[in-house]
C-alpha cells in the first residue's frame, strides 16, 4: 500500500518545499479506493542517467531548450526511449512538450495514448484525472528525478470506477460552481 510520503517522492522527486499536500492526500485516497492502479520499473541504472545529460546537452542531438535543466531534458529522453522500447511507438509518432487538457505534457505519442510527465510534477491530482480520463490514455507515465537512485517509470492505469468517480466529482463540482455564481 502506497503513502502520500511515496506519492510525494514520485511527483515532488527533489523534495521542493511548495508540496501541495491535498493534492497528494487526494491521489492517496484515490489510489487506496482502488481507482487506479501504479506499477514502477527501474528503466536505468543511475550512471546511464548522468551520461545522458551529456547527450542532451551536446546541441546535434535536438533536445537543448532554454530555461530547462539539463536533468529534465535526460528524463524526456529516457521517456522517449521508453515509449518506443516498451510501449511500440514509433520514433515519429513521439512529440516533447505537446499542449493537452490545459498543461504541457514532456512526452507524448501523437496518438495520445501515453502522456508522460518528467521530473516534478505540480498540480499532479489534476493532470491524472485529465489525463487518465481522455479515452485515448492507456496509461500516465511518469519519471521521477533519481535522486542519486536508478531512474524508475511510473505507470499508472484507470481503473473503471475511476471514470465513475471523475464524473461524479465534475457534476458535484459544476454544481457547487452554479450555486456560487447565483
């Protein structure tokens, strides 16, 4: 059973003081209702992770984009990788920082079955119910900082009471909205 100090390692990985703690309370108790499921796997060992940031930072290799840590750019590579080693993409069907649901998601393959997020990851509870809740979503991925650890995916699956309970918490939501606007 995972707690929302684990949920907090995955999405807030280099322990950032700005941790918003009813998000994660919330995709505790999403996670402990059995709304969706999460699996890890350790996709590199930790040295792999720092000769990558070499790759990235050399400019032939295209990943070099102003203002981004040479650590978050590593981890959209290996999520590239990933995408098509273990879930089929093809290379040309993976796009970096596409706009979806509202946020930029790091990785994604243009059919928008695996929107992956890289490194922390702020307004997560959000971003899972948008993301999971898109009919094309298989799974959300997610790739933590190592932390001076292997580089780990996270994977994690709607379950199908979790459209249940995103449906039921929009029309609760809508509902309170109208009534405040009145």
């Amino acid at each position: 059973m995972m707690t929302s100090d684990d949920f907090v390692k995955i999405f807030y990985s280099k322990f950032t003081p700005n941790i918003d703690w009813d998000n994660i309370d919330e995709i505790t108790w999403m996670y402990g209702e059995n709304l969706f499921t999460v699996s890890s796997q350790t996709i590199v060992q930790k040295d792999e992770f720092i000769k990558r940031i070499d790759f990235v930072l050399n400019p032939k290799n295209g990943f070099m984009r102003n203002g981004e840590s040479d650590g978050h750019m590593a981890l959209k590579s290996f999520a590239k990788d990933y995408l098509i080693n273990y879930c089929n993409v093809p290379e040309g069907e993976i796009m970096i920082e596409y706009p979806l649901m509202g946020f930029e998601v790091d990785v994604i393959d243009k059919d928008l079955c695996f929107p992956t997020e890289c490194g922390d990851t702020n307004a997560f509870a959000l971003k899972l119910e948008k993301y999971l809740y898109l009919p094309s979503t298989k799974k959300m991925l997610v790739l933590p900082y190592p932390r001076n650890r292997n580089v780990k995916v996270f994977e994690f699956i709607a379950n199908p009471r979790f459209f249940e309970y995103i449906k039921h918490k929009q029309q609760f939501l809508n509902q309170k909205n109208y009534k405040f606007r009145k």
